[in-house]
C-alpha cells in the first residue's frame, strides 16, 4: 500500500484541500513552493498512463480545476504541472506555483509552518467555491 493511499484510507495525516468520488488533492509536505499540491486518484495506480482514459482524463480535468483555484490562491506567475512518478508509486501530479524555473527542479525545498500549511488550504478552498 503506497503512502498516498493510506493517506486516502486517514491512516496518515494530510493537508486535504478537496477531493470527490475519484481524487484526491492534498499539500505537498516536502514543498517546491508555497501552495505545491499534488493531485492523485484514489485508485492506487502506479503509472499514470496505466490509467484508463476515463481515469485520465478525470485527474487531468480535477487537477485543472484545482489548479485555477490555486493560482487565484497563491500569488505566483503560473501553475507548473509535473508527472515525475519516481519517488511514490501511486500515480500523481504536481501543481507548483511559480515564479521562477528553479521551483520546478525538486532541488530546493520551501520549509512551512502547520499554520502556513492551514492557510493555504483554506484560501485554496476559498477559490474553489468561485
């Protein structure tokens, strides 16, 4: 059972921000950036082209809608979407907020509060309502 599905399960905490029947999207704890989200099915899929179109094209359409309330959240240029895949096997995109190339290398982590964590999750919620 990888880690994103006990997270999926309640067995492990996360900074939830929404999900629906299908997916789940919840705060990086090891941040590119303030506001890094990863969107992830609930079905535990290693690949994410292992999934069906169906599935597919329902994490793309969810992480969109994430990532337009994200944007309207955090103060940045735009939204990087990565699909690495290496470090979880459990299918997931990250959304990162950007404002400059080096926040999409996984070099250089941002360390936050629970607080801040809280905060942003409440003001990407916030946006998700508009």
């Amino acid at each position: 059972m990888s880690i994103f599905s006990k997270i999926i399960s309640g067995e492990l905490p996360a900074y939830k921000i929404t999900e629906d029947e299908h997916y789940l999207a919840f705060l990086d704890i090891n941040p590119n950036a303030k506001g890094h989200t990863l969107c992830i099915p609930k079905k535990e899929v290693d690949k994410i082209f292992d999934l069906d179109s169906d599935e597919y094209i329902g994490l793309m359409k969810f992480s969109r809608r994430v990532a337009k309330a994200l944007e309207k959240a955090v103060p940045c240029k735009r939204v990087g979407m990565a699909v690495i895949g290496l470090e979880v096997p459990h299918a997931h995109v990250h959304l990162i907020p950007l404002n400059h190339m080096d926040e999409m290398r996984f070099e250089q982590k941002v360390k936050l509060q629970p607080e801040e964590f809280e905060k942003i999750v409440h003001d990407i919620r916030e946006k998700l309502l508009l």
